[in-house]
C-alpha cells in the first residue's frame, strides 16, 4: 500500500474497491507490463479482467448495471491503475468520458441502448473531436454531417487521435452540422454516436480506420485515424437528439476527463517516486546508500511534496464535480500542475536513477516515455492556464 497520497473520508466501499484494484494492479498489472509494452501489444487479458471487476462500470448508474460510484471513486481507481501501467488506465478513460456524455446528455432510448453493454465492458467508448490541421480550435472542424432528404445524414472528414480507436465498438464524434441561425460557431457542432466493429481497416461502409500511429509512449493502447467517407448515420444517433449542443457536450465530458488525466499524473508520479526511493537505498556511493546524501535526500523530499499536491488537487477536483457544482477551473488547476509535477517527478526519478534509468531494462524508463503524454492530452497545459486565467479575471473582475 502506497504510503503517500491518501485520501480522507473515503466509505467503506470506496475503500474496498481501491484495494481491489491495488491488489490487481501488484498482481496481473505491473509484472505484465514491461513485456506487453516492449511488443506494443494490446492487453486484452487484463481488460478482460477489468471487465470481470466490473471497472468499465464504475460511473453508469445502477438501473443500467453499473455500481454508480462517484467520479472521486473513479479517479482515485484511475491513479492506482495508471501507478501499474498507464496504458492500462487509457483503456478505460475514453470508455468513461463517452458513457458520462451519455448519462448526462443523451435520450433515455439512447441510454437504454448503450449504457446496459458499456456497464459489462461488451461495448467499450471511444470519442474524438481532433483533426489533423485542427489543433486546439474546436471551432475549425471541418469533417461535416450533410442532412439528407431521407432524414439521414452523410458524415465526410478525417479526425485524428483516436485513443481506442480500433478497439472501441462506440465513438461520440463531433462534426460540423452547419444550424441555420447560430450566431456562434460552436453551435454549428453536433456530437454523433458512431457504432462499429472492433478492428483496422474498412470497418463499415464508408468508415475507415488506417492502421495504429507509433507513438514515443502510450504503448498497447491503440491510437488512430477515423476517416469518414460517405458514411450515413440516422438522426436518431445525434447525441441528446438535437443538432448544435456536441461542443458543450464534448467540453463537459473533456472536464471530468481532465481529472482523469491527472488522476493519471499522480499514479504515474507516485510510481516514479516508488522506483527512486526504492533503487536510493539499494545503490551505495562513497560507502553509504545515495538516499544518505543530502542532494539525494532533498530531491526525494521534494518529489514527494509534488505528489501530495497533485493528489490533493485532483481529489478536490473531483469531489467538486461530485458535489454537483462547476469545477472547470479546478480540473484545469489540477491537470495541469498533475501532469507538470509527473513530468518533473519523472524526471528526477530517471536522474537518481543514473545511467540505469537510460536502460530499457528499468521501468523508470517507460515512465520517462509515457509522462510527457499527459502534458497534452485533455488540452495542454498552455490550454488550462488559458481557462484558468478567463474564468479568474471574471471572477475579479474589476
């Protein structure tokens, strides 16, 4: 049991649950990881046993067979899963934002029809909102939904960056539908529930998935393109059932997303710090263990100042969004120093390290390679100060 980054006031069952996936991650995650991410192979017995623990449950709520836990329960399984293996944890996060947009925004037929399967792990989300010339201006997407005389609609473009893409059965994709009247350009977008087969290639008529993008990190987890071409989808797949509301749908699941992604952070971070405070006292300079020298000495303490804060702050972040108030700043605050403080932690764990941490043989290696994924992902960090700074000098406005 980790001895940093505790969490006050949990129940009984909250704490039965995070051993649990404690107890998984010691057992099946962290032993099974360095091979499956030197093969870039996707971890489908493990997800497997996700599924069996009911993870891919934990948010839906009860009347569609999940547990309907907190998000505060999620993240904090979410940092636990993420310590073992990050990948590990992405399996889960795009699954989680696309069944939140569905119990916050969609019809009750639409939660009937997926929830039921996304509770057991038999359907699994994915969402996408990228492109490749896109960026972080959401308001230049370019692939459209043209509305058919039949009351269908043909959906043509490229996203990009599609966590999950091959292996997900379910895509919330937000499109360009062009609302007669909007008088802002967010409102032309429209979020689409696109089902598919699990796999590459040409996986529908008009729907196409390329291959997995090689990536620095994030190994075992597929990443990809999605192209639509001439692909038709009913009117009864627009999220929520009317056009224009996909922007502010995608940026409220993109606000609990944000406190996955530092939940992330933090497991990552604790797990860098594990590795140093563990390989300080085994490696002896001087005659003494490095832990026993004040550079080194001060660098862990420091490290593990780091983790505490970014725990704190996606636990408050999180209890935030619980308790039913606004938290887009809180989960921007805690994104973003979560995922600078990984970075940093990292960083310092490679360097107590030494030359050991340059061998693929360690796994502060790895997390070297996965870290940096998470100063991006959910927006960067330069998107959260932007956020951040909007809503503050609202706040104190003069």
């Amino acid at each position: 049991m980790t001895r940093l980054a505790q969490t006050l006031g949990l129940t009984e069952f909250q704490t039965e649950i995070l051993a649990a996936v404690r107890q998984f991650v010691e057992k099946q995650v962290i032993p099974n990881a360095p091979e499956l991410e030197r093969s870039d192979t996707y971890p489908q017995a493990i997800v497997d046993q996700m599924r069996a623990m009911g993870l891919f449950g934990l948010m839906i709520p009860e009347e569609h067979g999940g547990l309907g836990e907190s998000l505060l329960t999620y993240a904090l399984c979410v940092e636990e899963l993420a310590r073992g293996w990050m990948s590990v944890s992405g399996v889960l996060n795009t699954h989680f934002i696309v069944a939140y947009m569905l119990r916050q925004h969609g019809t009750e037929a639409q939660q009937r029809r997926f929830l039921p399967r996304m509770a057991t792990g038999e359907s699994r989300g994915a969402f996408s909102m990228s492109e490749p010339e896109l960026g972080s201006d959401v308001a230049a997407i370019r692939t459209r939904a043209q509305h058919n005389s039949d009351g269908t609609y043909t959906i043509d473009g490229q996203k990009m960056w599609l966590t999950n893409g091959a292996s997900s059965t379910l895509v919330a994709v937000l499109v360009r539908t062009d609302n007669d009247g909007a008088d802002d350009p967010h409102r032309n977008l429209t979020a689409f529930l696109v089902e598919k087969p699990v796999g590459f290639g040409k996986v529908a008529p008009g729907l196409l998935i390329p291959g997995k993008i090689d990536k620095l990190g994030y190994k075992g987890i597929d990443t990809t393109e999605l192209i639509f071409d001439g692909y038709r989808t009913a009117a009864e797949n627009i999220l929520g059932g009317a056009l224009g509301r996909g922007f502010y749908q995608m940026m409220d699941g993109i606000e609990v997303g944000r406190v996955n992604v530092a939940a992330r952070a933090c497991g990552v971070g604790i797990r860098a710090f594990e590795l140093a405070i563990r390989y300080a006292q085994q490696r002896h300079t001087f005659g003494k263990p490095i832990a026993g020298h004040q550079a080194i000495s001060f660098e862990l303490a420091e490290m593990a100042t780091k983790i505490e804060a970014a725990h704190l702050m996606m636990v408050n972040a999180a209890r935030l969004k619980d308790s039913g108030e606004r938290n887009d700043v809180a989960a921007g605050m805690a994104k973003y120093l979560a995922s600078e403080y990984c970075s940093e932690v990292t960083q310092q764990s490679f360097r107590i390290h030494g030359g050991y941490g340059y061998s693929k043989e360690y796994e502060i290696e790895r997390l070297m390679r996965d870290a940096p994924f998470l100063l991006i992902g959910e927006g960067t960090s330069e998107i959260q100060k932007s956020i951040i700074s909007k809503r503050l000098l609202a706040a104190y406005r003069m």
